[in-house]
DNA sequence: CATGAATGAGGGTTCATTCAT
DNA sequence: GATGAATGAACCCTCATTCAT
C-alpha cells in the first residue's frame, strides 16, 4: 500500500445519498477482503465490487488505507460494545461478585456466540491479524486496547475498590489477552467452542481471584 | 507478493562465506521489517539494508517469500526448543505433578526471559503476527501450531494418563493460546512481567486443574 | 518471454477513443520492432516509442505478447485473405485449368503487389520469421499454415478431382513453401520482383503439373 | 541478449587445449538450443551444460553473440560445402546437362539425407530460425546467402555461358529460396520426404530450364 | 459528482558480464 | 587460467492515485 497522506475521510457523509456510498464502499471492502485477503485488495477490485468507479471512491475516501481505517475501527467498537455486558456491574462486595462470577461469563460466552463462528466474527478476525502488516492501523489497535483495557478496568473496580488502579489495569489486560486468544482459536477452527469454555473460564475465574 | 516456486534456500550454506552472506541478508531483512513493516519489505530494500546488490540476494534465496520463511522457521524452532523444558516431565501421579506445577512454571518463565523482552523478541513477535497474511507461511504456522501442541500433549499425557487424548490436546491448544497472549503483551511493552506471571501462572495452573 | 495469462486484447475497442490507443500502440511496436528486433522489444520501448505510460499499454493488452499475437494475426489474416483470389475457382477441367493456370497466377502475383515491397511488407515479413522463437506463437502459426494449406488444397480439388486429399495437401503445402520463399526473396529486395516471377510461374506451374 | 562489443573470439584457439575448451563450449550451446531453445540460452546454462564456469566461458568467447555466431557460422559453412556437390559441374553443353540434371538433383537429394532428418538438421533449421532475431547475426546470413547464391550462379555459368551474371544470380537466388522452403517443410515434419521430392524436383527443373 | 483512462513509481526477478580470489 | 559470487541494469507487470471529460 504505502499511503502517506491523511487518512480521514474526506467529508462528512452529512448528505443520505453520501452514508449510502460510504456503506457501499465499506461493504465491498469487506467482500474484497473476505475472498482476497488483505494482500489481494485492491481499489479496483473494491470499486468493482460496489459497482462504482475508482474514482468515486476517492471521493469518500482519501485513500485505501481510510477505507481499511474505517471498516478497522468499526470492527472494534463492536468489540467494545460487546465487552460492555461483562463490565457492567452493579456495586455489590467482592464476595457477591466472586459467586455470581461463572454466571456473568456464562451471560458473555454464550454458545450461540461462539458455536457458529460466523462468518461475521471469521472476518472480524481475518481483518484482526491483517492490520498487523500496516503500521499506520497499529496506533488504532493500540489505542483499542487501551481503551478495552480501560473499560474492563473501570468494571473490576467497581468490586476491587481496593485494588491499585496499575493492579487493575494488569489483570485487564491479561484477561483480555486471553479472551483474544480464545476468539482465535475458536476461529480458527482448531478447537470446538463448548468444550473449550470450561478451561477458559477457569482461566478467566483464576485470574480474577488473584485481586482477591 | 504470491511467489509460486520453491522457496527453500537456493544453496546450503556451506562455505563460511555463504553462511555469512545469509546472516547479513536476513538480518538486514529483519531490520527492514522492523522499520516498513511487511507491508514495507522489498528486496530492493533487503539488498540495501545488507549492503548487497539485488542480484546477489537471489543467489542465496530463490525469491522474497524464502527470505521471509528462513526468518520464521528459524523462530518458530526457537519456540519449540523453548517449549522442551516444560515437556520433560518424569514419570509421576497427577498429584505430585500438580503439586511441582507451580516450581515447573516458575522454571519455564524466568523473568531473566521476560525481564528484557529484548529487541530480538519484539521482532519475532511482529513477525508472527504479520505472517498470518502469507497464504504459504499460515501452513508452516498451522504445522508449527501443531507441533507445539503435541509436544505438550503429550508431556501432559505423561501425567493425565487417564484423559483423552482430545481433552489433552484441547487443553494444549488453550495453554498454548495463553501462553502465546502473555508473550504478546510483554513484548508489546503493556505491562512489566514480573507481576504478570502470577495471573498468568494461576491461568496456566487452573486450566490444567481442569484435566484431574 | 514466457508469458501465461490470457493473450486477448483486454477490452474491445468499443469506442473511438480505445481504437485510435490500440492502433498507437500497434504502430509503436512495430516501430520498435523494425528498429530493434524482436530481441529488443520491450513494454517500456513500445510505451516510449508510443508517447504513452507502461501502464496505459497494459490497460489494452495484458501483456507483451498479447500485442505481439495481435500484430501477428493482423498480418496472416492479410495472407489469407490475400489467397482467397487464387482459390475462388469455379468449376473447370483440368485442361481448362492448366490453360488458363497462368493467367491466374498473373493475377495474383501482380507487379504492383510486389514492385514496391512496401515497408509494411518488410515489416510483416520480419515480424513472420521472428515469430518462430515464440512458442504461443507458433500455434498460431501453425494453425495458420494448415489454414492456408486446406484453403489451397480445397481450390484444387475442384479440378484435380482424382487426387487424394494427402496428395492435394502435400502439394498445396509446397506451393505455399515456394510462395512464402518468393515473398522473401523479394522482401529481402535481394531481386527485383519482375524478372523473378518468370521462374515462380515456372515453378509453380511445375508442381502443379505434377497433379495432372 | 542485448550485446554491444566485438563479437569475435578472443583468442585463436592456437593450443590444443584452447580448441577443445571452444568444442566443448560449442557442444553445450548446442544442447541448450536444442533442449530450450533460443529464448532459453543463457550463458549459466551453457557453462553448467559444458561443466565450466561461466567466468571460464569469456575466456574463449567475448560475450553470449560470439558464441551463436561461431555455431551459426559453422551452420553455414556446412550449407556451402553441402551445396558444392551440386556446383561442381564439369564443361558441358545445356543440352547435356539438362538430361542429366534430374540425376543431379537425385544425388543431392538423396532420401538417406532427408528421410530422417536428422537431429542435426533439425537443430540447424531451428538455429536458422532463431537467428531472426538477433540483428547482429543478420548480416552473417545475408552474406552467407551472397556466397550460396554465387556459388550456385557460378555452377550454373559453367553451363548457360550465354546467360547474363543477373540472370544466373536471379535463378540461383530463386533455386536456393525454394530449396530452403522445402527443407524447411520437411524439418517442420508437415510432409515426409520422399513424395515431395517429385514436385520439388519438378520445380527445380523448370526453374532452370528458364534459363535455355 | 461520476467516470475510468492515464500515470509512473515501484514491485519481484533474471542474467550477461566482471573481478577478486 | 579457472572460478563463481557479485553486480546492477533491465525485464514484465501492478496499482494507488489523479484529472480531463
């Protein structure tokens, strides 16, 4: 790719008829990618794809790596809205917590989420790793795992109160890294979700109990 | 890139000066990794980081991909060789492993391994992440993935003598995705490891309890 | 050379504009041919030599030889065409034929047709012989020789109705042998074209004879 | 190819060594033409096929052209001396000599030579071809034609003393044309040899029979 | 606004030729 | 002399981006 210039969009799709493009355009991508891969897209191939002209393209976005950007961060506030379930605790001591622990992970890891990995999650995923080869997504990522940090910080200390905000932070950050690493493996398709999610609670479980 | 033809190396490095020739070509390759990503990498860039002409990089690998490969197989044996420590397990009752586990973890990571994730372990772990978009190096990541979790299988299948061997490899799957997520996060400079192992542990530790 | 893909123009030239690129595109190469060989023909000389952008070529051809086989074919259609004279016989005897045989190859081989071997001519000519080192051309060629073989052979079955078609096809095949020589011979402006179709008559009457 | 400097060989093969080293060379450009073809001969190959260095190859050769150019020479020369058994005609007058000319012509084409056209004829005929394109090969052939068309029209002048110099040259060109022609339909194995001697024969009788 | 032809830098790769050993 | 590693220009081709229409 190599892209150097801005990589905001263009204009502010303030107009109907602009959301629409920029929906098309992020569609395609999205199609683009899950049949090519990330090395295999092209802006042709996402103008072909949408059924407009390269050209157009570049009225919505400045860039390939805009549209990448767009489709990218969309990707990860869904996660955040996702992890939002977990971490909305109601104030109860961390005794309550510990016990009704299993059935909040139960409530997030349900099977339907994870029995049939859709190819929604398949992309979300694909598109995960890809971002690793673009430096410029990197600041994106990062700043998406702080702030999923954060969020899973802010819900721990709402039971921890006395845990140093560093201490919180850490356990966060673990627990999110392997909840990615479950999601991949799931996605992968190495491992059935079901059986998986007894040691990956206990996991989850053990980790939490190290704030007690 | 999509490169078709054989990818190993175009001749055994017999001679020193050979031997010497790979070295600087891969590691100028990691250098130029490091920097452009591999987004970024091009042999052009390769023979200029080593100081080489285009030509000569092609006398020693039969195109770009083989470069990259050669980096990787290299890391991915690393990994391997460091993961024999944790197989070695005598014989012994589950009850004595459990009992040893944690002396056994705390021998597998020494925070001198993780203290200084030095600059040569954020390069490897770039590197991974980054090949999940070559097409030819998933399959070498996929078999590595297996080795990895045979080789673990099959030291716990030592001491869970009674699991399936589904069940171990499933729990070697999840240990191995955890093990790999706290790599990540040390090497990416989130947290310090010292206060990390002991969440890590405790995860490693209750998956495992899931096996008795 | 070596080239794989589709060799077909990558788009009609449906419209005035592509039309007028195809053929700037076509003269550059021949241009380039004459002054280079087929040894020095390259897309960066055609694009050059063309007043365009290596790009813009490939957005008319999808590689090197694509434009080479369309030249190519442009030129045998020229010879087919050109021989569909001869093999308009309508139906006579053999007598009659031998008779009028040479008022018949007087009119195809007309001095102003080869008094000035215009350098199209030349062109085609040079182009014909250097086709031989492409492989994917030489189908092409191949096909074309067996085309223009039966199209002679089916004119002389008309009258030769007692032959077997081998012998038919053996003898138009060394008719257009001595033909394409004559071409070349003149081409090569070795002689002057007139004094010269005495012998070719002579010749081809010859072998025709050999049928009666 | 693209080669510049002198073509000529950079040292007489004054040693007994030095002529073996260029046979052997010679040998293998042969066998790398044969095996793939012109397009296919690099100079790599032809040292590795003669069990050299390619270093070892511009001691006896100043680049890649001088070594087709010995082969395609070597090529002609044995075309001359070929066509010699058809020159040398001792005094006699046209009338006996056109008696005796279809015997003539069935020494020189004897089945024994065309009916299994050797390998070594193919290569020639391939060489032949291939020459096309290189331009610095072209002028070798068109002297190499000069001399075969003289040699021929001074065979000739033995016998039609009457004939003008341009005439004989017209008729001998004529006769070596189509005498190309049909060893190249048969090298390209369209026909077999022995029925398309008669109307090549033929051809060649009446073409000389032009000049009674 | 939309188009898509045109651009041209840059991609991976080859190979004739040289030169230090 | 012989070697073969090193060179680097040139090859064909792609694609993000622009701009005249």
């Amino acid at each position: 790719m190599a892209v150097k210039r801005n990589t905001e969009s263009r204009k502010q799709p303030s107009q109907e008829r602009s959301k629409k493009m920029v929906e098309k355009i992020l569609k395609a991508t999205r199609e683009v990618l899950l049949k090519d891969g990330v090395d295999g897209l092209s802006t042709r191939k996402i103008a072909a794809q949408a059924g407009i002209s390269t050209g157009s393209l570049y009225q919505y976005f400045p860039n390939k790596l805009a549209v990448v950007k767009a489709i990218y961060s969309a990707c990860l506030e869904d996660v955040i809205s996702d992890l939002e379930v977990l971490v909305d605790i109601p104030p109860m001591s961390i005794g309550e917590f510990m016990e009704t622990l299993d059935t909040r992970l139960d409530r997030f890891y349900t099977p339907e989420k994870y029995s049939e990995s859709s190819p929604d999650r398949a992309f979300e995923l694909e598109l995960f790793k890809a971002m690793n080869i673009f430096k410029e997504l990197r600041e994106i990522d990062e700043q998406h795992e702080r702030n999923v940090v954060n969020v899973l910080a802010n819900g721990l200390a709402k039971v921890f109160v006395d845990q140093s905000p560093d201490n919180l932070l850490r356990v966060s950050t673990y627990l999110y890294g392997i909840h990615t690493a479950f999601d991949e493996i799931l996605v992968a398709g190495i491992c059935e979700s079901a059986p998986l999610l007894i040691p990956h609670k206990k996991a989850m479980v053990a980790v939490i109990q190290t704030l007690e």
